[in-house]
C-alpha cells in the first residue's frame, strides 16, 4: 500500500477512481500499467527513470522512440548487472566446490 501511495504522490501512478469508503479502484489499464512499473522497479530502474518513461508514456506516440532509448538503456544495465552476478555465482560455487574438496578429504 505504501508504494501505491508513493508512486500516486511522484505521478507515476493517475487518474485511479476512489470508491464511497476512499479505496482506490484500479482499472485494467492501471494493473497492466502497475505491471510495467513493478518490472521495471524489480530489475532496479531508478524511480527518476521511471517517472521520465511515465511522462514519456503520457506525452503520446511521439515519445515512442525516446521511450526506446530509455528501455534499451535499461536492458543493458539488466544485462551487465546479469553477467556480473553469473560471474559472482561462478566464484561461490568455485568455494563451495573447494570446501566440499576439503570436506572429503578430511
């Protein structure tokens, strides 16, 4: 509830109804938009970034390639932060590999 309310508070979230007891009321549009937001969020998109794709969102079709750039520079810092925790996986499972070397031999 407290992210709702804050990305209601930083505009990354509109236009939500409120019923007679002041719940909110999402439409489907606001779940498939909540979606896109949580991903982005998960994958470790700062909320600037997210407000600044919002906006983009907003202005219309003609921001489509500026949205472009913003995904696809998202997507390569996925991907490095991707290769750099394969990387430390490799070192983990090397030492637990040596431990249990060290562990048979004993």
């Amino acid at each position: 509830m407290d992210t709702l309310r804050y990305y209601e508070r930083v505009g990354l979230i509109d236009g939500v109804e409120r019923g007679p007891t002041g719940q909110r009321r999402f439409s489907e549009d606001h779940l498939g938009w909540l979606d896109i937001l949580k991903c982005l969020r998960d994958t470790g998109m700062p909320i600037e970034q997210m407000c600044r794709f919002a906006e983009l969102v907003r202005t219309g079709d003609e921001t489509i390639p500026a949205r472009i750039t913003l995904l696809t520079a998202h997507e390569q810092a996925v991907a490095k932060r991707i290769a750099d925790l394969e990387s430390q996986r490799a070192h983990i499972n090397g030492k637990i590999d040596y431990y249990k070397s060290v562990a048979a031999g004993e």
